[in-house]
C-alpha cells in the first residue's frame, strides 16, 4: 500500500510519500533577500526535498485570479508527478489530506479552497481511496496518538485524550502537536529525532516555525494512518 499525507497551504504544502517529505514552497517565505534559505528551511534541508513556487501577480483583479488559477493547476500537476514518480505503481494508493482551516494563517479562505480542489480533483484521477481529516480530528487523533485514554462518566463510559499540561485534544495548537510527536516514544525516524534534536530552539519561539509546522501536520496523519 502506497501511503500519502497532505497538508495542503498556499505558502507551504507538505507531503509525505511513503516516508519521504516534500514540500511546495512559496519562494519568498523560502529564501532570504539574499537568496539563501530561511533558518527552519535550511535546518530542515537534509530531511525535506524542496519546490519553490513563484506567484506572479498582476495589478488587474480578474488577470491576478487567473494567474493564480493557472499557479494552482501546476502545483497540483506537480504534487500528484512527484507522488506516483515515489509510490510502487502495483500498489493500492491511500491518500490523506487535510480539510481546509479557517484561519488567517492558512491564507486566503478562498484561494486555500480554490487550490485544495483541485489537488483534490487531480488525486481523485488516480485513486478513490482518499480521507479528508478536518483540523479539530486531527488535533484529537494527535492526543489518542500520544496520551493515555481517560475514563469519564459513570452510567455512559466515555474517554477523553489530554496531554501532560492537561490541554484536550480537541484544543492543541501547533505546538502541542509538535509535544505530541516528540513526546511519544513509539514514534522514531529522521525527522521526529531531529524535532527532538532541536525542541528548545523550535519552543523557544511563539508559533513553530515553517516549514516544521506543516510537516508536523502531515508526519502525524502518516503515523495515524500507517498501521490502519
């Protein structure tokens, strides 16, 4: 079984084929002015293989939404070139993606939706097996993952998942996923090593920096969905 995550943004979309990480990048957030790449760029660079994108933008409303169409269209082209040049073409393809986020950092609502469909559409040319996980799930799937199961009620048995700081699932935010990955100790390999390599430096700073943040997201859904 072929096993793909997603995590689909306008400025950084970050895949991971099997294992391997890719992200599609929006050259200004990348690069320096000097044209060198960002610190989280650089450090990550020996786990992630990079795709700079470069958004041409025009002063015309309607010339500006068709460039950025045609932008969409060859990300998508390419995200779905590079995951079948990586998968074992006589292998089933599992696809998981993440649904769209209603928030500012994610970008533009409508331009995320605008680019998610398609890369959606163009996945869906090549496999039906695909799970759409929205943010909330995820964030609880990423406490079952980690953190012990906690009996509630007495007539109707419930569980709930919190982590060491006692935060639900259903309320982490990009740093408590980050704790989540490195704070389980079933869970090895390049790149959650070198989030742990480098945890004081990454928490030191208000939000977890991009790429990492995006990447988290995907490198937690493969955990999910890899023995499922």
């Amino acid at each position: 079984m072929n096993l793909i995550t997603i995590d689909p943004s306008i400025n950084n979309t970050a895949i991971i084929v099997n294992g391997k990480i890719f992200c599609f990048t929006n050259k200004e957030l990348m690069f320096s002015k000097t044209g060198k790449l960002t610190k989280w760029f650089e450090l990550a660079n020996p786990f992630v293989e990079y795709f700079p994108i470069t958004y041409t933008k025009a002063d015309d409303y309607s010339t500006n939404e068709i460039l950025k169409l045609d932008t969409y269209h060859q990300i998508a082209n390419t995200i779905v070139d590079v995951i079948l040049m990586h998968c074992n073409s006589a292998e089933p393809f599992k696809v998981c993606i993440e649904g769209y986020s209603y928030n500012s950092a994610a970008g533009p609502i409508i331009d995320l939706v605008t680019f998610s469909t398609l890369l959606r559409y163009k996945l869906y040319e090549h496999t039906e097996d695909i799970t759409v996980i929205s943010p909330t799930s995820l964030k609880h799937e990423a406490a079952k993952l980690t953190y012990p199961a906690i009996r509630k009620g007495k007539k109707v048995i419930k569980y709930e998942y919190r982590n060491h700081q006692g935060i639900a699932g259903g309320s982490f935010t990009k740093t408590d996923i980050f704790y989540a990955l490195i704070e389980n100790n079933n869970l090895q390999g390049e790149w959650v090593n070198f989030l742990r390599a480098y945890k004081k430096e990454i928490t030191n700073n208000k939000v977890i920096a991009k790429p990492l943040e995006d990447i988290n997201d995907a490198e937690l859904m493969y955990r999910i969905y890899e023995n499922r």
